[in-house]
C-alpha cells in the first residue's frame, strides 16, 4: 500500500486542481457583466467547423462579426491526451501502468497516441469542411496538405529523432519512422479523403433508413478505400511468409512462445521495417528487456501506419456526425454512444477478451485491427462525454487542457527537446522512492501546460 501512497496524494491534490480551476471561472461569469459572459462564453449552436483557428471567437468578437465558436471539446479532447503524454513520457511517477505494455495487452502509455490520431481525423473533417463551404479550391487543399505534411515529418526526423545525448550525429543508427513522421503522414492520407471525396451539403433522402446513416452512406468511396486498406494489413500480416517465421506470427519473438521463434519479433510487420530501415529504428522497443529480443522493432512502423489510417477515418466519422446533425446534439451523442459500442464488441469478440488468447491481440506496438477498434470505442465514449458536458450542457469549458490542446504541436515539441532539462526536469537524489520521480514528473506536466496558457493569453498559437 505504500507504493501508492504517492500515487494517491497526487490523485488528490490533482483534483482539488481540478476542482478549482471549474469552480473558478463559473463563480467570475456568474458574477460578470453580461458583455463579459457574451466574450468568455462564445458559445453557438452552430459548431466551428474549423477546429484549427485559435481565437475565432475573439475574432468574431472583434470584427464585429457573427461567426461560429470552435468546438471546445476537441481542444479539450486534444489538451487531455496532450497532457497525459508529456505525463508518460517524462516517466509516469516510475509507475507500471504509466509505461507502454511491453507487448500484449493496454496501459495508460498506450492510450494517447491513438486519441491524437483520432482527433487528427475529427479535425480534418471540420476543417475542410468550412474550408470547401468558402470555396477554398482543390489545389489550396493539396499546397495546405503537402506544405503541413512535410513540416510534420521533418520536425520528427530532424529533431525529435536525435538528441545530443546520443552523440555525433550518423545516419548509420538515426531513426527514420517516429511519431511525428506517423502523425503527417497520417493526416496526409486523411486529408486526401476529404478533399477529394466529401460531401459538405446534407442530402435530402427520400428513404427513411437511409437517412439514420447518411453520415455513413454520402462517403461510400472513402469506406471502399479504408477497406481495403484493412484487407491490405491484414493479408500482409497472416498471409506473408516470413523467412524461418511462421506464418501469421503476432508475438514479441525471444523468450516469448517458450523461445521456440526468438528472431521473429513482430512477424511480418517487423520483418518489414527491418527490410527497409535496417538498425534505423527505435533501440528500445518494449519488448526488449522483458523478452530479450536482440532484433529491432519500431512502434512506428509502416504495417501500423495502416491501421493509424483506419484509426484516422474512424476520427473522420465522429467530424462527419458533428456535420451532419449539428443542430441535433441528441443525435451525435447516440451515434457516438453507437459506435462506441459497435467498436467496442467487435474489439472483445478479435481479442475474446484477452490479454495473448484471441484471434487479434489487443497490441499497441502492432496497431493490431483490435487496438485499433478498441481505442475507437475509447475515444468515441470521451469525445462524446466532452462534447456534452462542454458543449451541449455548458458546465465546464475544458480548462485547464483547451490550452495545450490549442498549442499542441508547440507543447508537444518542446517536451521532447527541452523535457530532460532544468526546470522540467533535476537530477533525483531519491530513486528508490516514487515520491520524488512522481513529483518531477507532475511538474514539469504542469509546467508545460502553464506555458500553453500563457501563450493562450498572449494570442500565440504555433500553427504550420
């Protein structure tokens, strides 16, 4: 019990953060004037469609203008995934459900990534959507696209992907998958879904059934795509022979499986990223302290970024729900409620509820087709939740995460280049106790989100 003792005070002491930061700001607009609660409370029936403007309300406000709010409970969505990744990857409090599983199976760690994605998704949608209502021509789109993607991938590649730490700069060990190149090329995809396959007006159907799914049946060609996508990852990983592999192989390789495959470490995805990138992969995969595998295995590899895709579209639908039933918030948070759990049961059914036993393991190193709906089904139940108490019921307005969620490419690349330095971060005099890791670890968390809001009320948003 006393290994918790740290974990629970800070449990504590975040919700009494927490608590103040709503009990706050409803007592000032209670007590506001009402020009005041009409600035802090920019809130419109009819949602922003583009999620990636940073002061639209104020804005609007400004110019005199009436124009649609942002949707608050993306940024918030956004900000809390934000938040609790700067949280896991400076260390967790040094606890193990702060760290990636090291193969099957779900902790805290892998939760974040996929919600980026699927907010990626969620976003591209809104934002192309108002973009292509203004007449924002194809090729804008494509220039917007590529100019974002290639941002994205260097900044991975040129900066996150080398530290001084590691030593003179050789590309003979530089990594060359990562997150950031993952996420860009992510959006690159998606984004071309959108700009050449959306449909922005809201058909009129004569056929009743056909109007419960509409969201679904206006973008056929995106769902013929994505499924074959699927049919793609899944013929490559149970269908190709792996040299001294068996065929189909999911485990982690070394002592795993009784060491009867020890250099067969993600079976056709590893062998993959081996193929093309050689040692130029992550050095420290999860799996290898606890299965000792001696072969390279990157996370971010080019098999899961298949299903990155698919964990995108699926971000896709939850924009193309907020598009369609704008007006009807009991809609979107049925459809929401729906695919929760459409994902969720299929998820149980792949992985027979667990851990190593089902036909698809639930595997974040993998982006297994379970993860993948499994993490949708996640991400579905908190935008919904978000969506309503944020947007529908106005109760709290998503601080203190709408701030890094607003600045998130400047939060998310300034931890990682600055995280292991004074003040985020001190050398510890106490490492066999968690009360100091977890302390540093909280805040230099906070730290970070404290600079976003700064930034916010500066009017700085790093956009690209």
């Amino acid at each position: 019990m006393q290994l918790f003792a740290a974990l629970l005070v800070a449990v504590l002491l975040l919700a009494f953060i927490a608590l103040l930061v709503v009990v706050v700001p409803y007592i000032y607009r209670r007590r506001c004037t009402s020009k005041c609660v009409r600035v802090i409370c920019c809130q419109d029936p009819l949602y922003s469609m583009d999620n990636e403007g940073a002061h639209a309300c104020e804005t609007a406000h400004d110019a005199g203008e009436a124009k649609p709010s942002r949707l608050l409970s993306l940024d918030a969505f956004r900000g809390f995934a934000l938040t609790v990744m700067v949280f896991v990857n400076y260390g967790g409090g040094g606890y193990w459900f702060f760290q990636h599983a090291p193969w099957n199976g779900l902790t805290v760690a892998d939760l974040v990534m996929p919600w980026f994605v699927f907010i990626i998704g969620a976003s591209v949608v809104l934002a192309f959507s108002s973009m292509q209502k203004r007449g924002v021509s194809r090729l804008q789109l494509l220039r917007k696209i590529t100019w974002r993607t290639v941002v994205l991938m260097m900044l991975g590649f040129c900066f996150l992907n080398y530290s001084p730490r590691d030593g003179p700069l050789s590309w003979s060990w530089l990594r060359i998958p990562g997150v950031l190149q993952r996420l860009g090329f992510t959006y690159f995809v998606l984004s071309l879904l959108q700009t050449f396959w959306a449909q922005t007006q809201i058909p009129e159907r004569v056929h009743q059934w056909r109007n419960a799914a509409q969201d679904i049946f206006s973008y056929w060609p995106q769902w013929v795509i994505i499924v074959l996508l699927e049919t793609l990852w899944l013929c490559i990983t149970f269908l190709m022979p792996v040299p001294n592999c068996p065929t189909g192989y999911l485990g982690a390789g070394g002592i795993g499986d009784d060491g009867l495959h020890p250099n067969c470490t993600g079976g056709a995805a590893g062998y993959i990223d081996r193929w093309m990138f050689g040692d130029n992969m992550f050095r420290y995969p999860t799996c290898k302290e606890l299965y000792r595998t001696g072969q390279p295995f990157d996370p971010e590899g080019i098999l899961g970024t298949i299903n990155s895709i698919v964990m995108g579209f699926l971000g896709m639908q939850a924009g193309k729900i907020i598009v369609f039933y704008k007006r009807k918030n009991i809609h979107i948070l049925c459809r929401y409620l729906m695919w929760a759990i459409i994902l969720g049961i299929s998820a149980a059914i792949l992985s027979k509820c667990t851990r190593d036993g089902g036909f698809i393991p639930v595997n974040k190193n993998l982006w297994s087709l379970s993860y993948v709906l499994s993490m949708g089904c996640f991400s579905f139940l908190l935008l919904g939740g978000m969506f309503f108490v944020i947007d529908v019921k106005g109760w709290w307005h998503g601080q203190p995460f709408i701030y890094p969620g607003m600045n998130s490419i400047f939060v998310y690349v300034g931890h990682s280049l600055l995280g292991f330095y004074f003040p985020f971060s001190w050398e510890m005099h106490f490492q066999e106790s968690h009360w100091e890791f977890l302390l540093q670890n909280l805040w230099g968390t906070a730290l970070w989100v404290l600079i976003a809001y700064l930034l916010y009320r500066k009017k700085f948003f790093l956009k690209i």
